[in-house]
C-alpha cells in the first residue's frame, strides 16, 4: 500500500485524530524503530524506511497510540 493510502486509512479509522498527530505517533515509533526495536511486522527493517514501517504497523493496529482512543466505545 502506498504511504499516502496507509495514512487515509489510520485517519478514517480514528476521527480523534489528525495528520499532525499521526506524523508525530509514526517520528516517534520510527526513532524506536532506529534504536533498535524490534518491528512487529515479518518485513525485513534494512529493506524498508523506519517511517514507512511504523506507518505500517499503525495502520495495521499492531501498535496503539496512547490518547486518540475511540471515546465512543
């Protein structure tokens, strides 16, 4: 999927939040990432940028981001 894709999904998926917080969720799981974290996706981390990665596992859920919890539920 295309970055631009992932990113339209994770924001359709949580109304609370927006491209600022996004960008700022996926910095800091990238930086995590380059510090040796380990991904939780089987994609090889050298083959794919740290940000395009951790837009991947947001989007995917696997990694929740604390405050833009849906209210609603």
């Amino acid at each position: 999927m295309k970055v631009e894709e992932l990113t339209a999904k994770v924001l359709d998926e949580n109304p609370n939040m927006d491209r600022y917080q996004l960008a700022l969720a996926v910095a800091k799981r990238s930086d995590e990432l380059l510090n040796g974290a380990t991904s939780k996706l089987n994609i090889d981390p050298k083959s794919i940028k740290a940000a395009d990665l951790a837009l991947m596992e947001i989007a995917q859920g696997l990694i929740k981001i604390k405050g833009f919890a849906d209210l609603e539920k």
